[in-house]
C-alpha cells in the first residue's frame, strides 16, 4: 500500500463517523469549514460543543518478507486530540473518545488493520480541556 493509499482509508473511516459533526473534524492541511473560521480564513474552534483534529503519524516501515520482490510492511498511528472548552466537564468528551475507540478498534480495509486504541488524557491548556484517541495501525 502506498502511504496515500493509508491516509485515504483513515482518513475515510473518520469522514464516516457520526458522533460529532464533520464541520468539528479538522484534517491536516485541508481548508477549515466557513462556520469555523474567522474572516481572514483561520481556524477557529466552535463556540459550543466539542471539535477534534485528526492526524496520521507513520512509524518507520520495515522487510516483512520476501518472494519475487521485498514485502514492506507500514506501521503507524492514528491520532484523534478531541477538545472541550474548559470548565465544561469531561463526561461529553470521554464518551466521545469511547465512541472514536470503539470505531477504529480492530477496524480493517484491505491491506491496512487498525489494531487497539488508548486514550491519554491530556488535561488544560490554552481553555480547552484534550483527550488524545490514540490507534495502531499496520499496513501491507
């Protein structure tokens, strides 16, 4: 698989998720949705309710075998950082994150399986409370 051929399939499967809004889903480089950003096009959060980034990080591919040619084998990890505003209360936010666990855990397409997932709680920063939704993923 190529490593757009990954970000496709991940990047898919979250555009499938239906417990948030897909206009509180922001991807890497993508150009933000007009209800969430500010005049001059910059991102900015939603008043109300919870938003989350979405990102694929690569780990470092590896030989897994060999026959006529080398067998590459991706591994990586997806990571969802969900957001409430502080002092809202954690309950909606880790909910969400149970939902995003329970939608990518041991989820596969084709070549590519996402194996567990954990959740860190990253705690306050800049008035809003983060839980990261971090999943596994292998490809080839």
């Amino acid at each position: 698989m190529t490593y757009e051929q990954i970000r496709a399939l991940l990047a898919g499967h979250m555009k499938a998720f239906s417990g948030i809004e897909q206009d509180s889903i922001f991807y890497p480089n993508a150009p933000y949705p007009a209800k969430n950003t500010d005049q001059s096009g910059i991102f900015k959060p939603p008043e109300t309710g919870l938003w989350c980034r979405f990102n694929v990080q690569h780990g470092t591919a590896f030989m897994a075998g060999m026959a006529d040619k080398p067998y590459t084998r991706k591994p990586g990890r997806v990571s969802i950082q969900c957001f409430a505003r502080a002092r809202t209360g954690t309950k909606a936010l880790t909910e969400l994150a149970d939902q995003l666990e329970a939608h990518f855990a041991y989820w596969s397409s084709g070549d590519l399986e996402c194996l567990e997932a954990s959740q860190v709680d990253a705690g306050e920063f800049e008035g809003f409370y983060q839980i990261n939704v971090n999943i596994r993923f292998r490809a080839g």
